[in-house]
C-alpha cells in the first residue's frame, strides 16, 4: 500500500444502446488511465449499458447479472494486466426477484476486493430506480487495496453527508462516486446551472467536512435509455459529465466538460490529507454525545 499516495483515474463516457460495446470501450479506457499512471481507476454509474432507469420495464431486469459476473470478470483481467485498481457499477442480480445498484471493487490483482451496494435509491421523473434497485443492505464501506484505504458510495448517495461521514471514519483516503446524473432537457435553460453548482459543492463539502479527496465519474451525452432498439419516449436526459476530484480543502484538481468523453488522472497526496486534518480537526471537535437525534426521521 502506498505511503506517500497514490494516482486515481476518473472516466467520463458515454454509454451506447450495445451493453457489450461500452463494457469493450471502458475496458480500454481503464487500460488509457493506466498508461497515464492512474493506480485506481473509477468508471461510471451503470456505465455498461445507457441510463434504462427512465422508464419502468420488467424486460430490463434482464440486464442484471451476478457478481462475480461477466463485468466484473472481464475488468478483472483488465485489472491484473494493468497492476490497476478499478472501482465498477453493475446492475447486480442478487436472487431472483432482488436487485442491487452496486459498486464493485477489484483489486490490482485481479481479485474482487468487495462491494458495497447503493443505499439511496432515487423515485423522480426519468430516474424511477425504486422500480429497479433494493437499497443497500451492506452499509458503507472502506476497503483496503494495493495502493491505498478507498470508499465508494453511488450517484444518489453524493446527497446524503452522513454516507460521506460514515465511511470517512472508517478510514478511507477518498471518496469515489460512480454516477449518472443529468438535465432534463425542458429544466436545463431555468435551472441547470443551479443543479450542477449543487451537486458539486455538495460533493466538495464531503471533501473539506471530512478531510478526504472526493473523486466523482459522470458518464455524458443525450441518452433516451435505448438498450438494444428500445427507445423512450420523449426528450431523455442530457447528461452532463463535470467529473471531478478535489482535494480535502475542496480545491478542484481535475475537472472534466460537459459534453465530452474525458480520462482524468489526479494524485492523491497522503501528507497533504494528514496536514489538513491537523490544521482543521474536525473528526477531533465533533461532539459524539450530542448527535443521537440524526438516527431520527424528523425531530418534531
């Protein structure tokens, strides 16, 4: 495991209607960030097929696979040759009947290193995920890999600071969120930029709250969840990339566009985490007696 840190990746792709064509495009492009001296390398939210969650349909259930399975068999290859740890979102299938949004990791070695599956599970127009995903049942997660302590939550997760605080206290140098977020496309003009400004400071106050880097995989592209001809209806979402990694003052790294397929390389440096954690102790001040209310739905 690295001392000093270590070099992440972060994929920005678009996903095509052919499964078995992005799961061929991201392994290339894990291969890409590698040479570009990427140790950990994070893909996408759902990357191996388009965004199927905008409509409900049992025929997409059929997408699912287990894990281990054929993606993560495939990356895991990818993984060994290229001494590369890779962070992956599948669409597993747990049993029949029980499904899960789920990130796994697989370790520079070609094993799996472990999964956590994703703990908030959106219902809003063209995003119908509780249709889909059974929500985590794992909690959050820390694992070790050969280059450093990582977590991964999951896109909807980025919301939420108690999933962020979690696993931060668990050990986790950073934080991965694989993603798939975007406009729509009759709110983009009124309230796009309001959005994406959201989501990333949001994310950066992860970063700064817990004294971790944030890395954070956005595919891009205007998707209509075509999967093999299947098309919805309407004006789809554009999704609009912006990945990123920040630092633990939430200071930007590495920033990708908003409608273009990027590989970011970023570095991660463990003394530069360990100074801002001496400088700013908030892990040292929080008051431990005094938060019993937030296992509360509503303190009324």
């Amino acid at each position: 495991m690295a001392v000093d840190g270590f070099s992440v990746g972060l994929i920005q792709m678009s996903c095509s209607p052919d499964p078995d064509d992005n799961l061929r495009r991201a392994a290339d492009k894990v291969r890409e960030a590698a040479r570009a001296g990427a140790e950990i390398v994070c893909l996408p939210e759902l990357f191996r097929t388009q965004y199927f969650c905008q409509r409900e349909d049992h025929a997409l259930f059929d997408l699912a696979e287990p894990i281990p399975g054929p993606t993560t068999e495939a990356l895991a290859t990818v993984a060994r040759e290229n001494k590369v740890v890779i962070v992956a979102s599948v669409f597993e299938r747990r049993a029949r009947g029980l499904y899960h949004n789920t990130a796994a990791l697989v370790g520079a070695d070609g094993k799996l290193k472990g999964i956590y599956r994703k703990m908030h599970i959106p219902d809003d127009p063209l995003y119908y995920e509780k249709f889909y995903f059974t929500p985590g049942d794992l909690g959050f997660k820390a694992f070790d890999t050969e280059y450093g302590r990582v977590g991964t939550l999951v896109c909807w997760d980025q919301w939420y600071p108690e999933g962020a605080r979690l696993t931060a206290l668990q050990g986790a140098n950073i934080l991965f969120y694989p993603t798939a977020i975007g406009w729509h496309p009759d709110e983009k003009v009124q309230f796009g930029t309001a959005q994406h400004d959201a989501w990333q400071t949001i994310q950066r106050a992860h970063a700064i709250a817990n004294g971790v880097f944030v890395g954070v995989a956005n595919r891009v592209g205007h998707e209509h969840g075509d999967v093999r001809g299947n098309r919805v209806q309407g004006k789809g979402l554009e999704f609009w990339g912006g990945s990123f990694l920040c630092d633990p003052f939430g200071r930007i790294l590495a920033e990708a566009s908003h409608d273009k397929e990027e590989i970011l390389i970023g570095r991660c440096d463990l003394k530069l985490l360990e100074d801002v954690r001496r400088n700013w102790p908030f892990l040292r001040d929080r008051r431990i007696d005094s938060y019993a209310g937030i296992t509360s739905r509503f303190l009324d």
